[in-house]
C-alpha cells in the first residue's frame, strides 16, 4: 500500500532527534516518504539521505511550509487522511485504507487538523511518543517484513552483530 | 505480566527527550518501571513523576550505575532477559516469557549485553528508533489495552480533545 508521512511544526534543536527517529520508523515499516513543515532543518534531510544510501529503499523527506497544502493535495490523490494523536479513538478501530497520509504532531496541534482528518486515532489514549505511535499504526496498517536491497545489510544473529556489505 | 526496561547509557543533553519517550512507551504499555544507566538526569525522573502524578499508574524511575548488576538482579529473579537491537533475530520469533527485562541501548552497547541477553531480538533489522522497537515488542508481549486511574482521562473522539478531571 501507499503510505506517506506528515510530520508537524518540527521544532529545532528540540525536535532534531525526535523528528529523524519518526523518518526512519517511517522508512523501516514501508512509507514512501515524509513531509515535514515547522523549521527548514537539512541536517534532518542528510541524516536520512545517508540512512537510505547505505540500507536501501527509496525513502524521501521533503520540506513543506503549509500543512493544510499536504494535507489538501493527498486528499486529491484519494489518500486517507489519518492523524494520530492521543485524544482520538483507539487505533485497534482503524478503518483500513489503500493509501494513507499519516499525521504526526509535536506539543500543539491546530484544532484544524483534527477536523481536517477522516480518522483521529490514538495509542493506547496516554502521553507518550509520536514515534512508538507510528510505529504501532503502520504495523497495523502496513507489517514489518518490507525487504531493502541496500549497500549494508544485517544478518540477523542470536548473540551478535553480522552485516554484510553488498556489491551495490 | 511484569515486564522492567532497562535504558542503557543515557547521555546529556542528546538523549533527554528519547529517554523521556522510552519512559511514557514503557509506561503506557503496562511496564512497572524503568532502570537507567549513564548519565544520572533528574530532569527525566521528575517528567516521568509529573505523568504518573496526573495520568496514574505506578510507574517508577531509577537511577544504576552498572548495567550488569542490574541484569544479574533480575535473572536472579527469574526474568528473561530480552535484549531489543537491530542485529538481533526477528521480534516475530521471541519466546514470551512470564517476566521479562527488556533493555534498549543507545548508541554502542557493550558485546557483554548481547551475551548477557536471553533473546536478542529485532524489530524489522532496519536501523530506527529505540522507543519504537519497545512500542513493537510491548504490544507483542503486553498487548495495549492497559488502564490507568489518574487525575486525567482522554475520553477518546473522533475530532476533538476531550479530558476529563476525575477527583482522585
């Protein structure tokens, strides 16, 4: 299926951190991409672009300045429009669909957000992590056994770390 | 079940806020606390406090200095020792124990942790996020339908942002 992020109001230095470890949740469980709106952050960009030169897939980040502007053009694509946030109903009653744009926010979400999304859906209802958030949706949404054919690859190991390098 | 996390080597300023979701993840996904080494952060102990206070739940923050002293003490209790890393073999394939000491590293985890663990596992063998592999193997082991009597309760809708003040 089609899945693509929207990250909101990326806040620097703050959200550096945060921010890369939803792209590579993102990246690791079969999105397409992600868009981000809040601060310009390259370093954000690189970090993923070297992510996804060593272990493969075709991942991309992109900068956008008005959420409502992903938020309208996914629409016209026909993608559903998810926003996880911990005020909405439990994930376990996603309505699953072809293609999705999933939300995530950082502290303050614009009310319009809400109203602008087809399913508000939260994790577990407590504070936590927009990170561990996604992850649970796009496993549900998408599994875990997406295959990436990059320049390193783990071999996986009881006890150890093997990673092969490929002749890509 | 009873399920401990073990945080290793928490650094300042860096790891602050992953630390603070690794943390609420655990929480919210029904673990009874969390042990960190590192760099001793007070300001994480209180933010967790400061959850607990309002959201419930009995969730505890400490401080050790050795790693292996905090895994010796809990296989001495009867814990598995589950070890998340992305070198490790599929979280799909773990042997759900009736306790567990989950650990999740950071950057470099010392080889004595892998030999230490009972299961080195892997969510998705792709490189991303800490607090999502804990989110993943939680939700595997703990399920996420867990209930916390607190102050504040989200009552879940569909567009909105609906708390409740409870008297406690």
């Amino acid at each position: 299926m089609e899945i693509h992020i929207l990250r909101l109001s990326h806040r620097l230095p703050r959200d550096e951190r945060i921010s890369t470890h939803v792209a590579l949740v993102a990246r690791a469980f079969g999105a397409d991409g992600m868009t981000y709106t809040g601060q310009h952050d390259s370093g954000l960009e690189d970090s993923i672009k070297r992510i996804c030169n060593n272990w493969g897939g075709k991942f991309s980040v992109s900068y956008e300045k008005s959420f409502k502007k992903v938020i309208t053009s996914y629409k016209k694509k026909g993608f559903e429009i998810i926003h996880l946030t911990m005020y909405g109903i439990p994930v376990q009653k996603m309505k699953k669909p072809e293609k999705a744009l999933i939300i995530v926010g950082s502290e303050q979400v614009p009310s319009e957000v809400y109203r602008l999304a087809d399913q508000n859906l939260s994790v577990t209802g407590q504070p936590h992590s927009e990170v561990a958030a996604l992850a649970i949706a796009l496993e549900r949404l998408n599994g875990m056994d997406h295959e990436f054919k990059g320049k390193l690859q783990v071999l996986p190991s009881k006890s150890g770390k093997h990673v092969i390098k490929t002749s890509m």
